[in-house]
C-alpha cells in the first residue's frame, strides 16, 4: 500500500527566462555569435533561447552561468509551483512544456 504524498512541480518560463539571458547577454557585451561558439552552440539555438522558443539544457545553462558571471537562479525564471497530492510521482515533460520535480 502506498501512502499520499505531496509533490511539487515548477514550471520555468521560457519567455522570460529568455529575456533574462538575453539581457544579461547585453550587459557582457558578448557577442551572440561569440557566445554560441564558446558554448559550441550554433547562433541559431542561442536565439531560440532569447526568444523563448526554446530553453538551454541544465548543462548550458551552467555554462552560460559561468560566462556570463551571473548566479544561476538568476538565469532561471520560475512561474508556477504546482502541488499535489498523488500516489505515484510522474514527471511529464510535453512539448515546449518543462515540469521539474522540486525539492523543499
């Protein structure tokens, strides 16, 4: 018999996650060409970033972190904090959409 437990989920925001990295971009006045070649990226994933098309994987973001000489929450904008109440624990990741088992 399993016992109830609460989880709690966070969605990142990609639209303002990217207008994050891409103001901290600006204030490095690093290049985005530079960048994605120092992060072996191509220019055209460092854009979907800033647009919010897409988010950078954990690796990338660490990275970009480390470059850009910010702390890591401070890439990372968080929306929603889910909680609920569930049996088993099920981490879903759909399309453009990203849910990450938080611990607290």
């Amino acid at each position: 018999m399993s016992e109830q437990v609460t989880q709690y989920y966070c969605k990142i925001d990609p639209i303002k996650t990217g207008e994050k990295i891409k103001s901290y971009i600006d204030r490095s006045n690093i290049q985005i060409k530079d960048l994605a070649r120092m992060m072996s990226v191509s220019q055209q994933a460092v854009y979907k970033w800033i647009c919010g098309e897409s988010l950078p994987s954990l690796e990338n973001i660490v990275l970009l972190s480390s470059i850009l000489n910010v702390p890591l929450d401070d890439l990372i904008v968080k929306s929603t904090i889910y909680a609920y109440e569930v049996e088993d624990i099920y981490i879903r990741e759909d399309q453009n959409e990203y849910l990450y088992k938080t611990v607290f």
